[in-house]
C-alpha cells in the first residue's frame, strides 16, 4: 500500500507517494512532484533528503497512530461526511 504526502516547499507543492518496504523496513520513496514536475529524491540536498524522510515517517506515524489532526471532511469524500453528519445528528437528535 502507497501513501501520498503533500507539502508546500519553495512555494511550490511538493507531492511524494511512498511505500514502507517489507525487506528492509524502511520508507521509499515511489514517485514525486514538485510543482507539478517530476522530481527525483537524489536530486535534494543530504539535509533536505533527511529532513523529506522525518516528514514520512511523522506522517506514515499519524496515519498508524491517528496522532495527527483528523477532519472528517478532509478524510472522506463530501457525499460519505454529509451522509456520516446525518446519521449523528439523528442518533443524537440534534
């Protein structure tokens, strides 16, 4: 299973997906963007490269812990959050 990570860096959008690999246990990168580019991880400087990798791992954490902020409108699709907010306010009359 591959995850997306998006952040703004140099005013630009960077897009990472990457993988935990099952051999060595650790983060890869797949594919990434910058501002809309093809871009490549050996292409970034040794403390960009470390610093990208910190954010994966603080990232791939949230997802397996849920320790990051979640949003139920950023986390489902508009009609799935609509329908989820009906089905409370009516279990809970509100």
């Amino acid at each position: 299973m591959t995850y997306v990570f998006k952040k703004v860096v140099a005013g630009k959008e960077l897009e990472v997906e990457y993988v935990v690999s099952s051999v060595t246990n650790e983060i890869k990168v797949v594919d990434m963007t910058w501002g809309g580019e093809f871009h490549r991880l050996n292409w970034m400087s040794k403390k960009c490269q470390e610093d990208l990798i910190w954010d994966l791992e603080q990232d791939l954490t949230d997802r397996a812990c849920q320790t990051g902020e979640f949003d139920l409108d950023t986390f489902l699709d508009d009609t799935a959050a609509e329908y989820y907010e009906m089905k409370a306010e009516l279990a809970y009359g509100v």
